[in-house]
C-alpha cells in the first residue's frame, strides 16, 4: 500500500478494489478523510440488496489510516425505491455524514437524506435534509475538522427552474437554521453544486450557471460565506474563459480558508480535444486570486470529471478523467499544486489497471499529513467497481519521503541504476 522508489522514480501505490459485492454495477465513488488518515468511501450499487440490476442503492466501507478495512461494507441505504449519488463529508476525529437522493415515494419524488455516523461507524441516526413535493438532486456536503459541523446543498427548483439550496447542521446533525437559496442570479438554470469548508465553518459553493449567464453557454459560479452563515462579498463568475461551457465544478478549502474550484472546460464545438481542466483559487472574502490555469498537460482528446481535495496548509490535488491516455478508454491522472496554484508534480497516471474505462473519480485529505487518497469506479469482476489508491503519491515531490534525505537506507529503493 505504499509508493516505492524505483528506477523511474516514485510509484503510486497500488489500486485496492473497494467494493466486497461486485455483481452488477458498483458506481460514483464519493470519499472523505479524517486527520490521521481513516477515510470512509461510498457508492452506488446497483440490485445488491436483493431488486432487480436497475435498483440502485448506495454502501460504503471505513478503511484505517494503513488503508486496510475496518469493518465491512455497509448498505448506507438499501431500500426497494432508488438511492443515488452519494456524498460524504468526515471532520478531523473521524465521524462521518453521508447525504444522497432518495425516491421517496418510487415515482421520482428524490429527496435529500442525510446519514451520521461515529468514527467507529456506529450509526448516529439519519434525518431528511429537504423532504417536500418538489424533487431534488446532486446533494454536496463539507464538514468542519474540528467542530464537526456540517453544511449540506443540493439541486432544487428557484423562482426559474433548478437552483441551488443549502442549509447548516450542528455536529449533531440538528439544524442550526433554515434553508436557503444560494444563487442570486435564478434566471435560467444553476445546478452541480460543490461545497468546501475551512475549520472555522467559513464555506465556498459552486455550481454550473447555464442559459448564458457568463456569456456563452455553461459556466461556473461561486459564493463564499462566513461561520455565520452569512455572505462573504457577493456571487461571482470563476471561469474567465466563457466560450463553449464550464462545467461540473468541485470545490475544496485548506484549514484557514484558501479555496480552490476546478471544472471542466469545452468548447462548444464537439471537439473532445478542447476538453481540459481549470483551476481557479478563492479568497476568504469571496474574492479571485489569481488567474484560472489549466490543469492537465496532456490536451489530447477529453479530460473531465474533475475531484479536488485540499490538505490543512492549502496544497491541493486535483484528479480527472483523461480519454486515451493510458492505453485504454478512460484513465484517472492527478496532479498536486501548493496553495499559490504552482505544481508540485507533473500528472500522474492513479489507476494500476488500465484496461476499460476508469472514470469518475473523488479525492480527499488528510489534514495533518498532507496525504491524499483517490477513489474511482472502473471495471472490475461483473460490470463495475470501485477502487482506490491510498496513499496517493505525487511523483516528482516524493523523491525526499519515508527519510530518504536523512541517510536511512531502509526507506530507500534496492533498485540500483
Ligand atoms: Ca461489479
Ligand atoms: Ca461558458
Ligand atoms: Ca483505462
């Protein structure tokens, strides 16, 4: 489970298959980590409580800070309506919230529904987050390190079609206050949100802004708010480059409230080899710094589905979906920058298995350590499954770990050139 230097330099560590069940789908990986490197990953997975191969419901499995499980696979929930696109959230002790859609009602009626959970994964109680007549969808959820307290936003319908919703929770899952709508501009339609959270409860949301509201096509909008609650200066558009669309943002926030937004960037001229990825990083006050900057190198064919995760002092990784780049399909590539947006690594292949399609990735920190783990979904023994790297090594930054500069021969490769 750990890198090793060999003659090309440091190696990530080796994929470990997640998912214990494998028939049919295992999908869309959602994962989230504590200080000392426990992480929890949850996913879709589709007719394991006994439906059919349609019905989708969504499980999770805790791994200790060695990346080994600790437990067994859970059915976060398994009912005979859908359960979809999860989302979790682990402050710095290592209890846990996992958020996802519910069909309430096994007509469409999804709903967002909330799961907490102790650090030892004992079930804390689950509560729904919005529950009415009006679907919702896409929930994202940031917790804070140290207090434990959680905010959640989700896709509902504004005063022109879909807009984005969010509401604060206490660590104890009790609301702090009402909902509210995020967006200013409702026109048209705001949907995909992502949250990040500083340890002070301050939070960044963005989402996609469509029909035009950053002059072409799709792009990418933000709000920063306080601890409070309240918002910090006013929404603003994060992509600079407006032509063709912006989309599928994620967000991440360091302990002391740098933040990041990463997306995916196409022109609209259906040409997969304008796809790229962007970053873009954000002050605490709602205010850019500095200019948007692509992020992976290879611009061949399509890079999208961007995850971005960042550590206590602000260094961030950045994992992706790249179309034939590793022999096969889709691969995931990651790269790490510090927190003034320089790289600290060039793009590294994450996924050790390259045939088929590996896609959809998530990242997250550990606050302390500063390491980060990937998780994914990509074929594995029926259909697809998930998987995950821990610890994730950026390569051209790991020349100096384990004590290689200090002399002790152990930590270093028995490789010789
Ligand atoms: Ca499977
Ligand atoms: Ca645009
Ligand atoms: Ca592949």
């Amino acid at each position: 489970m750990i890198g090793w230097l060999g003659a090309a330099g440091w190696v990530a560590a080796d994929e470990t298959q997640v998912n214990t069940y494998t028939l049919n789908g295992q999908t869309d990986p959602s994962v989230a980590m504590d200080a000392d490197g426990d992480f929890v990953v949850t996913w879709e997975s589709f007719g394991q409580s006994g439906g059919t191969f349609a019905l989708s419901d969504v499980y999770a499995q805790r791994f200790d800070s060695n990346g080994d499980p600790a437990g067994v696979e859970f059915p976060v929930w398994a009912s005979s309506y859908d359960q979809r696109n999860p989302a979790a959230a682990m402050d710095g002790a290592g209890n846990f919230v996992i958020v996802l859609e519910t069909d309430t009602n096994g007509v469409g009626n999804f709903q967002i529904w909330g799961w907490r959970y102790a650090s030892n994964g004992d079930f804390q109680g689950s509560q729904f987050i919005t529950n009415d007549s009006i679907a919702k969808r896409y929930p994202s959820i940031a917790k804070a390190a140290s207090s434990g307290n959680f905010v959640v936003t989700w896709d509902s319908l504004d005063a022109a079609s879909y807009g984005i919703f969010a509401r604060r929770f206490k660590a104890d899952g009790n609301p702090w206050a009402d909902t509210f709508q995020v967006n200013t501009t409702t026109a048209g339609v705001q949907t995909r949100s992502s949250i990040g959270m500083d340890n002070y409860s301050n939070f960044l949301v963005a989402w996609e802004g469509h029909g035009g509201q950053d002059g072409d096509g799709i792009g990418v909008f933000a709000q920063m708010y306080t601890s409070s609650g309240t918002t910090a200066g006013t929404e603003f558009q994060v992509n600079s480059t407006v032509a063709g669309n912006q989309t599928n943002p994620s967000v991440a926030m360091s302990w002391n409230g740098r933040g990041v937004v990463v997306w995916e960037n196409s022109a609209s001229d259906g040409n997969l080899n304008t796809y790229d990825i962007y970053a873009r990083r954000i002050n605490l006050n709602g205010s850019l710094a500095g200019e948007e900057f692509r992020v992976n190198t290879a611009t061949e064919s399509y890079q999208g589905r961007p995850s971005v995760a960042m550590d206590a002092i602000g260094d961030f990784v950045v994992a992706w979906a790249s179309q034939d780049q590793d022999g096969s399909f889709q691969g995931i590539y990651a790269r790490k920058f510090d927190l003034n947006g320089n790289p600290l690594s060039g793009e590294f292949l994450v996924n050790t298995t390259t045939s088929g399609s590996q896609t959809s990735p998530a990242v997250a920190a550990d606050l302390n350590t500063g390491s980060f783990v990937a998780a994914w979904q990509g074929p594995d023994q029926d259909g697809d499954g998930v998987f995950m790297s821990w610890p994730l090594v950026a390569p051209e930054l790991s020349l100096f770990i384990d004590g290689f500069e200090s002399g002790n021969t152990f930590a270093w490769s028995s490789t010789v050139p």
